[in-house]
C-alpha cells in the first residue's frame, strides 16, 4: 500500500493571490487549468502516471470562488484584533495549504499566533507530525486536534499559556492582578470554528458593556481561568484563482458540491486516489490490479457497477457512484488521506 501526499517544494504557506469581486461561487468546465502567477506557491496535483487514465486530467473543472463581503468581514477583523492578545487560526489538516486565507497572516501581523490542525482524525497522522514541525520552524506554534471527539483540546490553554508568558508577566509588572488574555479564532468556513467553541466554551459569557471599546454585540467566553475568547469567529473566505487549491476545498467539502459538476470532481478526486492507493479505497470498491490503470472515468464506471448502481439498461450510475465517492472520502472512510504536504 501506498500512502503519498502531494508534494510542495516551497516552504511558504502563503496563498496563491487572487481576484475580489462580486459574491457567490461559479463552475466551469475547460480543457485546461487556469494558469497561475509565477511567484505565488501553491499545492501541487499528486503526478500522474503516463497512463490512459490521465486523459481524465484533461477534464478539469475551473472553480471560481468571488468572496464578496470579503472587505466587510476583515474590517470587522481588523477592529476586533487590537482587543485581543492573540489569534488562534484554525485550519484543515487535510488540507493545511488550501484552508489557510492568506489574508490571516497580514491581518494578524504581530499577534501571537496558534495554529490549530483540526480534522487530524481524518487525515494521515504522519503528515501531520510534518506539518507541526514544519510550521513550528516558521515560528508558529501548531496543534493537532479532533474537535469532534475533543483529542488534542485539551493542549490549547497550556500552550497558549506558554505563548503568551511574557505578555501575562507584562500585565502583572504593571499592576493588573489575574490579566485575562483574549483570543480571537479566525479560519475559514466548515473549517470546525464552531465545534472547537462549543468544546471549549464553558458557557460564561461576559457581557459586551464591560469590555470598553468591544465591537457592539461581541460576547466574550471565559475558556479557562485568565482566558477570553470572541464568541463570533473570524469567517474569512477562501481565495485563489489556482485548480487545485479549489479542487481540494471541495474534496474537503469545505466547498459544496451543488455549485460544481459532480462527475468532473470525483474523476480528478479519483486521479490522486489511484496515486495514494489507500486499502480502504482498493477494499471499499473491491478494486482489482488491472483497474488502477483504467482512466478515471472508466474507474468510476466500475465503482458504480461494483457497488451495484445501476441505471435503466444496465448502465453504471456514474453520478451517483460521484456522490457516494466523494462523500465516502470527506467522511475519511476512504482512509486517513492528507492531500498537502509541507
Ligand atoms: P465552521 O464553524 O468553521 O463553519 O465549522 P463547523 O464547526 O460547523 O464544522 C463543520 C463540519 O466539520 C461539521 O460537520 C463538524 O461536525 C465537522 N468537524 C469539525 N471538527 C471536526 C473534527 O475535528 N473532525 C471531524 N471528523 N469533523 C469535524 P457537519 O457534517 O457539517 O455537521 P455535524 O453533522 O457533524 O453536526
């Protein structure tokens, strides 16, 4: 069994740049992925094989995400940041290139600033440790965690508690007994911004009124003793104008899949999974040797007729063999796959 991710040779976490405009998302199908700005490092496709089956890669979908209360929100950011000591960043494990806004790291200059690599239950535990170390190297201190189950939580305070230790000594020098750090969590959405609040929220809010020049309506959350957290994340939208960053935003789900062609997106879904050939994959859909050369499309086909979706005729109900793939993959039943290396 094989288990790769994709490669990346910079080791820059910035985003691919990207276009503002009006609001909502757009597919469109092309022969050819949009080309991308030179400078700007971006996650790279798994290489494939010279095989029949990369004549699927031609069929790429140009996803088109145009954020358009983008300027609103980061305003909104931007005034809320000089309130709070430091920035817990949540992003996917999964996909810690493609669910990072690049706006975060500009926004947040100064601050203090946790990552946290939530969705770790899903994605392969080994990239992850990279992925910790590499940003780690970059002077930021990262986390794995599962919100969902609450492993990995548990770190959050003690190393924020660590971060922010001569800040807190700062507060103390000048007088203040017991400072209270406050702490904005930022990310993208469906990152798990939520489930991480609702796990550390100990449900006792202070009132807006108390804290003196706090954007009206915000709510602060005692999380432990001496911390503070906004209880409205900060949602930034994903940008790019780069194939692939998009690509993996709706393997992920992080992107729904009413806005795209379906077929198209689990044929290039199925372009890496061929590549990484996880067991769960060749079990799930009882795969043979001679089907990981056959073109995605033909795979998909099989994946339909294996599982037993059928059309009137006999034909393979290849759209709903895309549906079920890509929800078998965001659900990680496909194995724990990390489509983003450092
Ligand atoms: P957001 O506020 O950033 O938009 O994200 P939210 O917390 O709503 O989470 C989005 C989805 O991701 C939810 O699933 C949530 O359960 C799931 N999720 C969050 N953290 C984790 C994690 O660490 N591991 C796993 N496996 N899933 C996680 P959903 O299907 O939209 O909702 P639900 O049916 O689970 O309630």
């Amino acid at each position: 069994m094989k288990k790769s991710s994709n490669q990346r040779s910079k080791k820059n976490t910035n985003h691919p740049q990207t276009r503002n405009g009006r609001s909502g998302a757009r597919m469109n199908q092309t022969s050819k992925s949009r080309s991308a700005k030179p400078a700007a490092p971006k996650p790279k496709p798994v290489k494939t094989k010279k095989s029949p089956a990369a004549a699927s890669s031609e069929h790429t979908q140009v996803i088109q995400w145009y954020p358009g209360h983008m300027t609103k929100t980061k305003r909104r950011i931007e005034k809320d940041l000089k309130l709070v000591d430091a920035v817990a960043e949540i992003i996917d494990a999964r996909i810690p290139i493609s669910s990072r806004n690049p706006d975060i790291a500009r926004l947040t200059t100064g601050k203090p600033r946790i990552v946290l690599l939530n969705k770790c239950d899903m994605a392969d535990p080994r990239t992850t440790a990279q992925w910790v170390s590499f940003l780690s190297r970059e002077n930021v201190r990262a986390i794995p965690v599962d919100c969902k189950s609450g492993r990995g939580v548990d770190r959050f305070v003690p190393v924020l508690t660590e971060m922010l230790s001569e800040r807190i000594e700062s507060y103390k020098a000048k007088g203040m007994v017991n400072p209270s750090m406050r702490v904005m969590i930022v990310g993208i959405p469906n990152v798990g911004k939520s489930t991480f609040i609702n796990r550390i929220s100990k449900k006792t809010k202070a009132n807006a009124a108390d804290r003196p020049g706090v954007t009206r309506g915000n709510q602060w959350f005692t999380v432990s003793k001496g911390f503070e957290m906004l209880d409205t994340p900060g949602v930034l939208w994903p940008k790019f104008d780069d194939q692939t960053v998009g690509e993996h935003l709706a393997f992920t789900g992080a992107i729904k899949s009413e806005v795209m062609d379906t077929e198209l997106l689990a044929i290039r879904l199925l372009d890496l999974l061929k590549e990484l050939r996880t067991s769960e994959f060749e079990e799930r859909y009882k795969l043979s040797e001679d089907d990981f050369t056959l073109p995605s499309y033909e795979l998909l086909e099989k994946i339909a007729r294996n599982r037993g979706m059928l059309i009137s005729g006999g034909e393979a109900d290849s759209e709903r063999a895309a549906y079920t793939l890509l929800d078998e993959f965001r659900a990680a039943k496909l194995g724990r796959i990390t489509l983003e290396k450092p």
